[in-house]
C-alpha cells in the first residue's frame, strides 16, 4: 500500500465520517430506536455493492469503498446501540434491528453490485 492509497482512505474516510454524523445527528433524536445509524448502514451496504460492481480502479475503490463507505458506516455504533436497547428491556427492538442491519443490509449490498455490474 502506497502514500497515496492511505491518502485516498482518509480523504474518503473524512468525508464518510461527517456524512455519517450529519445523518445521526438529525435521526437519532431518541434513545427510542437508532434509525440514524441504521439509515447509513443500509445506504453504506448499497453504496459498498455499487462500487464493487463498477469494478472500478484500485484507487476508486480505496477512495470510494474503503474510505467513504468504510467510514459512513458503523459496525461497532451497531453494537452498542444493540446492548443498549437490549439492556433497557427492548429486547424485541434489539433482535429486529440487528435482524434488518444483516438481512436488508446483504440485500441492499447485492442489488448495489447487480446495478453496478449492469452499469459498468
């Protein structure tokens, strides 16, 4: 990996990252249901499949893919808003959105790499 590959990630990571806050910020009002993180994650999914799709360059994908995606969405934000809810008794709440992150989040990935794929 070159100067320019982590160039590339952290460029694309810096603006993921303020994608992912602005979006949080405005969604999760509430301590209610984390749909600000879900939002991101979902959209992440399919942006990762896209560009995947696209076959594109390493650097795009380094850019696109590892450094935007990689940084607008949020695995370990998951999980703590997981134990969460699930520590505050919305155990049922927990379940279904761990379950929509996994299930919706590998559809949205698929169709993202079949648009993609079509497009490229």
């Amino acid at each position: 990996m070159s100067y320019i590959h982590f160039f590339l990630v952290g460029s694309g990571g810096f603006f993921g990252a303020i994608v992912r806050y602005i979006i949080a910020k405005h969604y999760n009002v509430t301590k209610q249901y984390p749909l600000g993180t879900l939002v991101v994650n979902l959209f992440g999914a399919l942006l990762i499949g896209f560009i995947f799709g696209l076959d594109l360059s390493r650097n795009w994908t380094y850019l696109l893919a590892t450094g935007v995606a990689g940084a607008l969405t949020t695995f370990s934000t998951m999980m703590k808003e997981i134990l969460e809810l699930w520590r505050t008794g919305k155990k049922v709440t927990a379940v279904n959105y761990l379950a929509i992150n996994i299930s919706v989040g590998l559809l949205l990935s698929w169709l993202g790499y079949e648009v993609g794929h079509s497009v490229s």
